[in-house]
C-alpha cells in the first residue's frame, strides 16, 4: 500500500514542468543515476539505474513511459523506488513523442532511441516486445538485481506494451504496474 501511495504522490506532485532538459546534466549528477545503453535491432534504449544504498541484491521496477515520451520525472520516480530499496530503471524505450501529455513533462529526448511506431497493425507490437525483452535481460544480468524480482510499471503506452509483453513473455518479470493504460 505505501508504494501504491508513493506511486500516485510522485505522479501528482511531480507532472507539472514542460522545458526541455539537456540529458548531460542528469548524468553529471553525482548520487543519482548511472545510464546505460542497450542496442536492440531497432534502435537504442537508454535508461537511467538509480540503486539504493545498502547492500544488495535489490528488487527492481522498469519504468517505461507512454506517447508523450521519455522525461525527467520518470529519473525522478526511479529515484525516488531507490530510496525505498528498490532499483528504479527509467528506460527511453522509443525516440519522439505526441499527445496532450506532454505539457505535464520536462522531455529527455534520445534521436537514437527505437522508434514510436504509431501505424495500426503488428510490427508496433514487434518491436515493443523486443525492446522490451532486451532492456529485461539487460536489468536481469545486472548484479545488483535480485533475480525474479523484477516488475515493469508501463505508463499509458508502456502500460499496453508492459501487458502485452508479459502476455507474451510469461516468467521473465514477475509484477505489472499499470497506470493510465
């Protein structure tokens, strides 16, 4: 229950800023996150690890964002799971964004990033499940990691693209959070 509340604090209170961000900044902060980058066949998932203090293996949430694209309150949400024991992971899972969601935002944009792929029919799920599938067996080999302890929280389209690939992929994450979806 406490996260559930921690969840819906964080998007209240932190959806309310519209300027983009020069993502330098966030990884020249010193004690929050570390970035990675992983290749897929259709673009480059970029996400920001934020690890709690203490000594691990933690569990961990994948955070992916919806159409309005990939931003700053989403580093801050994974932010915000590490202080409470969690490994947060905020992934830019496709480049661009669309919709009335983005005022709410402070955009992060990665030009390198798989694409939105917004065209009715099965290639948009495609690659969905392969983005996803490479950032899962990225967060599962990292060390720090407890092993089947791993959720994904989809917001909006993350959400459709979490429930599908869970659909799809049974035992590879073992929660789905899903808002707004």
């Amino acid at each position: 229950m406490k996260l559930i509340l921690l969840i819906t604090f964080l998007f209240c209170f932190e959806w309310g800023r519209s300027q983009s961000i020069d993502t330098s900044s966030l990884r020249a902060t010193s004690d929050s996150v570390d970035w990675i980058s992983i290749k897929t066949d259709s673009g480059i998932i970029h996400a920001a690890i934020a690890i709690p203090a203490g000594k691990g293996p933690f569990p961990a949430i994948i955070i992916l964002h919806g159409t309005h694209g990939f931003a700053r309150e989403y580093v801050h949400l994974a932010q915000e799971f590490a202080k409470n024991g969690i490994v947060g992971i905020a992934a830019c899972w496709f480049a661009g964004r669309k919709g009335g969601g983005q005022k709410f935002i402070t955009p992060i944009d990665f030009n390198d990033a798989p694409p939105l792929v917004d065209a009715p029919g099965e290639d948009r799920f495609r690659i969905a499940r392969v983005t996803i599938d490479s950032l899962v067996r990225k967060v599962s080999a990292l060390l720090y990691v407890k092993k089947n302890q791993i959720a994904l929280f989809g917001h909006s389209r993350g959400g459709g693209a979490s429930l599908v690939y869970v659909l799809t992929h049974p035992h590879k994450v073992q929660v789905i959070i899903l808002n707004s979806t």
